[in-house]
C-alpha cells in the first residue's frame, strides 16, 4: 500500500510444481483501503489472470491469515471484504485444482525478493 498516494500494488509469482518462476505480474491501482482489502483484491486479481492464461492447477499462497482462512472455508461475513472474497470463491470455482495456503509475511517477502 501506498498510503501517501492513496494507491496500492499488486504483485504476483508464478512458479511452476518445482518452485522454478514462470512469470512475475506487477499492477497498481487507485484506493484508499485497509490491508485486508488489498489482498483480497490483489488474491482476486490474482485468480483473473492465471483465469485468462488458463492455467488449472493453482496453489494460491498469501500472508494474511484471515482472508486464507475465509476463501479455505468458503465462508463469506459481513465485513467490508466480503464482496471480493464472495468475487474470488466464484472465479475460483473455474479452476480444476484450486488451493489456498498461508505463509508467513518473511517468507512471502523472501520469495518476492528472490526473484526481483
């Protein structure tokens, strides 16, 4: 997030079975909202793009528990995220093999910075 811009970037990895990258995807968009949002945006972003390559088999990693937590419960709330993650349980349901998996902020961050 870039709370002074009132913007916030998206970033995607996509590694293939062995961990080796196949594309690295970068967005930015104007907004102004919390953390949970913006990853559940960037998760349904996400899910848009591997959608159009047609890629089926899909482990989705994120650092923010609760929104994992929702999307591996199909449980949509009423909090303001809610509508994205009702948005990403139906382009979820495209895919043959669709997970979703925790990481730990570091280990996200490592990731990220491995292959930039």
């Amino acid at each position: 997030m870039f709370e002074d811009e009132h913007a916030l970037g998206i970033g995607v990895i996509i590694c293939d079975i062995r961990g080796h990258l196949i594309k690295g995807l970068t967005g930015f968009e104007r907004a102004s909202c919390s953390p949970k949002i913006v990853e559940a945006f960037a998760i349904k972003e996400a899910l848009s793009w591997l959608k159009f390559w047609h890629l089926d088999h899909v482990v989705v990693e994120s650092d923010y528990m609760s929104i994992v937590h929702a999307l591996n419960r199909s449980v949509v709330n009423d909090s303001k995220s809610s509508c994205l993650i009702s948005d990403c349980l139906v382009l979820g349901s495209s895919f043959q093999h669709l997970s979703f998996c925790w990481v730990r902020w570091l280990a996200n961050r490592e990731l990220i910075h491995s292959v930039m």
